[in-house]
C-alpha cells in the first residue's frame, strides 16, 4: 500500500474514534412557556381558606351543642332557620361560632326574643351531711352541768364534774397492756 493511501486510512481510523467518543452535539429543546391564566389564582390561599371555613363550620356546631346544653336552646326547625336568616343577612351566611354567638345575642332572650328555649331543670338540691346530735349536757348530783367531753378538765372545774368528766370518757379504765415493760422473760 501506498503511504499515501496508509495515511489516508489511518485518519479515517483515527478520526472515527475520535468521533465516537466525543459527546453529541446538544439538541436544542423548545422553550416551555406557561399557559396564560385566566386569573392570578393562588391554589394555597384557597386551600388554606376552605380549612379555615371547616374549622369555623366544625366551631360554629360546637357552639350550637353548648348552646343546647348550657342555655336550653331548643333544637327546632324554626330556630335553625332563625339562625341561617340572620347569618345570610349579617355575615353572608358565613358559619362562625362568633356568627352563631351574634345570632344568639340579637335572636336570644336579650334580643328579639324569636329564638326558642326548653325549660332548663336546676340542678337538685343536694343533700346536707347529717349532722351528729349535740351533746346533751345533764346536771350532776349537786347541781353543777356536766364538762362536755371535747375539752380537757382544767384546775377550774370541781371535783365532782372531773369524777363525771372521767367515767364518761372511759379514761378510768385505761389499763397499761401486761408484760409491757417487765424485766422478766418467764
């Protein structure tokens, strides 16, 4: 073979591997442009604002229950109407326990009086601890009243109420138990 031709070859050779391990060329990708929107629309503030309303709806039922409970509001169709009236014509029908409270206070008994109540039972009575009986304090012997067995006898009392004091708090009668402080064993 010719150099010439040898050479030739050799570059194409060379040039080849040259050629498959350079990186391709980038293609060129279309540009993604956003669609228009027909309004600025923030999908979190709508979000955020549909939870606010069910947590004020979940409030407002709360409200409502106490109201029933507490107050003796009746659970009527009437007064359920009463109160979705005054929400629409206040706070366009926003379910609020503040909205329920306004209605409360302006349909209520200190309103308008419009709103319905079941008679509420006061709670009984309760019932007084029985109380122990007084002491009755009887006269002794020689005419003296008897000392009432919650104090303790003091130098002023006579001989006669201590005697009487004595038998009744059975403290004559105390006895030390045997074999407490005995220096026998047997």
């Amino acid at each position: 073979m010719s150099a010439l031709k040898k050479a030739t070859l050799k570059a194409a050779v060379l040039g080849a591997a040259v050629k498959e391990t350079a990186p391709p060329p980038p293609v060129a990708q279309p540009a993604i442009t956003p669609l228009p929107a027909e309004d600025d629309y923030d999908i979190d503030a709508s979000l955020k604002a549909d939870i606010q309303m069910k947590i004020d709806e979940a409030a407002a039922k709360n409200e409502l229950q106490r109201l029933a409970d507490e107050e003796g509001l009746e659970e009527t169709t009437a007064n359920v109407e009463a109160i979705k009236q005054f929400l629409k014509q206040h706070v366009r029908g926003y379910l609020s326990a503040e909205g329920v409270n306004a209605a409360y206070q302006n349909l209520g008994p200190r309103g308008s009086n419009v709103l319905t109540f079941k008679r509420v039972q006061p709670p009984p009575a309760p019932t007084p601890e029985p109380v122990a009986p007084a002491e009755v304090l009887g006269t002794l012997r020689n005419g003296e009243p008897q000392l009432p067995l919650h104090i303790v006898p003091n130098k002023h009392n006579t001989t006669a109420q201590l005697k009487d004091w004595l038998a009744r708090t059975n403290a004559g009668k105390l006895v030390r138990p045997k074999g407490g402080f005995s220096s026998s064993i047997f």
